[in-house]
C-alpha cells in the first residue's frame, strides 16, 4: 500500500529540493524500516517510537553513522510534515543517535617524510612548495600560521620563525638546517620576480605568495601539499 505521507515528501525531495535518486533512495530505505517498527501512521508517531527505533538500531549493530543518517531522514520527515500541517509537534526532537568515534589523522613514519622531500625542485613553485613542507614539517606549523607568516617573522641567520598563533599569541619556532636551506632557495626566487611586490605596497609582506603575487591561500597550501604528496 502506497503512503500518501511518505510519497508526498519523496516528491518534495525529487522536484523541489532536487535531491538525487540515490539520496532519495537512501531517504526511503531509512523511513520505511522506521515505518516497520512504528506500525503507526505519520501522524501518530511519539517521541518514543523515534528513541525505540534509534535503540533498536543501535543493538543490530548499525554503524553509529547510519544511525545518524537514519535519524535525520526522520527529522527532515516530520519538519516536512509540520510545515505542511500535517503533525503538531516533532517527534524528533530531544532524540540523539550514538556519538562517532573520533578519528586521529595518519601521520607519515620517517621514511615516508624522508621520501616526501626526494624530489629536485627545479621551479619557482616546486621551490616554494618544499619550503613550505619544511617548515610544516621541521616546525609544526599550522596550516594558517604558514599562510599567515610575514618576511619580518623570519630570522634565518638565528634559525627561528616568530608565529603569530590562536588568541594573539606569540612563541618563537626554532627552525632546522634543511628548512633555512629551502627557505633561502625560495626567497631567492620570490626576491627576483616581481610577486608580492603589490602586497607590499599595501603594508603587507607575505613569506609565501601565489601566482598572482598576493598572499598564498590556505587552500591554495593544502592542493600543493597534495600534489606533492601523491608525487
């Protein structure tokens, strides 16, 4: 038996919200395996059908991320419906699905870092991007403090780097041997050409530039990283 209920929101995905077959897919799996549960029309649903159902769901063994998913096309459903004025009140609400385990990102053991860095940077990019690895890697930088780092920040004869961090704060990194090298490569390169030059009239004077000249991007740093990475 077709639900009139259930249909009418399918079709408000597919020709409103122009959701894809697949996630329309997806939505309808979720809510007829809850309509199973219930046994109840829309309209009847309590608070503890929805918690029943999360629990049940959760003593399958349901990955807590399909649980999510489960419950959020629940949600999505009823704020349809209330919309609609088809309930009064969202069932939903107050429900939480089980917590994902966080995970720790990979890290690179040393001969995979020793790896990262066998390349011969032979061009002005190739030869900013090493000096950013380094000193992300020699120093542990974060991805905005790299992006963020001026020229008067360095001081390369002393081997350090002033960074400016979260919530103003201030520490002096120590730099090692290869990261003052591939610096020194780069500022070599950055001071022949003209890049940054429109950066610095403007008050400002970025360690490291785009193609344009102004202040390299942290997106534009993890693309390069990337490319580094697979090469």
């Amino acid at each position: 038996m077709t639900d009139p209920d259930l249909q009418q929101f399918l079709n408000y995905l597919q020709f409103e919200r122009r959701y894809s077959a697949n996630t329309i897919h997806a939505y309808r799996r979720d809510l007829e395996r809850f309509a199973k549960h219930a046994q109840r029309p829309w309209t009847e649903v309590k608070g503890h059908d929805i918690s029943g159902h999360i629990a049940g769901l959760h003593g399958s063994g349901l990955k807590p991320r399909s649980i999510q998913r489960a419950l959020s096309s629940l949600r999505s459903l009823f704020r349809f419906l209330k919309r609609e004025g088809r309930v009064a009140e969202d069932p939903t609400t107050g429900n939480r699905a089980p917590k994902t385990r966080s995970r720790l990102p990979g890290t690179l053991d040393t001969d995979q870092a020793s790896r990262l860095f066998q390349f011969e940077a032979t061009t002005t990019l190739e030869k900013r991007d090493r000096a950013m690895a380094e000193l992300l890697y020699g120093s542990g930088l974060r991805l905005s403090e790299l992006a963020g780092a001026n020229l008067e920040d360095l001081d390369l004869d002393a081997g350090y780097i002033t960074v400016r961090g979260k919530g103003g704060k201030v520490r002096q990194v120590p730099l090692g041997s290869h990261c003052v090298e591939s610096i020194r490569v780069w500022l070599t390169v950055r001071k022949s050409s003209t890049a940054g030059e429109m950066i610095r009239e403007a008050g400002s004077n970025p360690l490291f530039t785009g193609r344009p000249g102004h202040r390299i991007s942290p997106r534009t740093v993890q693309l390069r990283l990337k490319k580094l990475g697979l090469q």
